[in-house]
C-alpha cells in the first residue's frame, strides 16, 4: 500500500442531507487500498446497492464503505485467530 502522503487526496460528493458519496476510485483513495479492493468487496457481498452518479458510475456512501471495511477487518480478524 502506498504511504499516505503519496496518495491522492480522496474527495467525495456531499448530498443535500450532508451524506458523502464515493466513486469506487475515489474509496479506494479515501481508504488507502486499490480499487480492485472495493470489487473484491462487492463480489464477497460487503457492498451492495451502489447508486449510480451521473456518469453511471457506481457511488458508495461513506456509512457503505465504513461497514465494509469494519466486516472485512473484522473477518480477518477470525481469519487470523483460527490460523
């Protein structure tokens, strides 16, 4: 992964209910991974519905992106402790 200060700066989109929005570039900016991260995620089913911009490019919300990163985190987690 890339040092932080090597990334591009993330920038979402702001809803009118004050709720960010992220294109799959953008997440994997906001969380430090690739975009290939943010497929896998929505393959294994940690993300799902996206809504689309419009681009028609699939947005996730910051609470969608939270969730799958704290279920991803979590099921390393007990991948490590039966290990």
């Amino acid at each position: 992964m890339p040092h932080s200060a090597d990334r591009e700066p993330a920038h979402g989109r702001e809803d009118a209910d004050g709720g960010i929005w992220f294109t799959v570039k953008e997440a994997a900016a906001f969380l430090g991974c690739s975009p290939q991260t943010i497929y896998s995620w929505e393959n294994r089913g940690h993300l799902t519905n996206p809504s689309h911009d419009e681009a028609n490019r699939r947005i996730y919300s910051q609470h969608q992106l939270a969730a799958a990163h704290s279920t991803t985190r979590r099921n390393a987690a007990a991948v490590r402790r039966v290990a």
